[in-house]
C-alpha cells in the first residue's frame, strides 16, 4: 500500500494529462467569457450608432462626436481583447 506522498500519479500537479485537460477546460472558459464580452460590446456599437443616427438626422448634430468616442473607446476595448486571446493560444 502506498501513500499518496510516494506515489507521484497520486498528485494531479505532476500528471500531464490531467494538467493539460485542465488548461483546455480553463482556456475554453476564458475564449467563451470574451467572446460573450465582444457580443456585448458589439451590441452596445450597434445601438450607439442606431441612437446616433436618429438624433443626427433629426436635427441634434452635437451628438455626433460623443458617440464617435464612445464606439472608438468600444473598438479599442475590443481590440484589446483580440490581442488577449491572440497572446492566449500562442503555443508555449
């Protein structure tokens, strides 16, 4: 009978195939989470520039450039998400 301390498949820490379903699963959750995020913010653009061009040709023209700089602030956070999950399936 061995003790778990000797046994070293006894530690998930030192088994590769577990440690690498465990990177899949996690790096699978993370690609969901910010492609939920990037809906998100997409949804936000497109409605911003719905509600953008209603004031806009309705006559409101001082609305314009808020909400230019709202959807580049949107376009930056989205880039920056693509970086992120470029700089997370680069292989090791």
């Amino acid at each position: 009978m061995s003790t778990p301390d000797t046994n070293p498949s006894a530690h998930p820490r030192t088994d590769p195939p577990a440690r690498r379903r465990f990177a899949e699963q996690s790096r699978t959750a993370i690609v969901t989470g910010i492609l939920c995020i990037v809906l998100i913010i997409t949804l936000m653009q497109l409605w911003l520039l719905t509600a953008t061009m209603n004031a806009f040709l309705g006559g409101d023209h001082a609305v314009a450039w808020p909400a230019l700089g709202a959807s580049l602030v949107c376009l930056v956070l989205n880039l920056g998400l693509l970086r992120y999950l470029c700089l997370l399936e680069r292989p090791r």
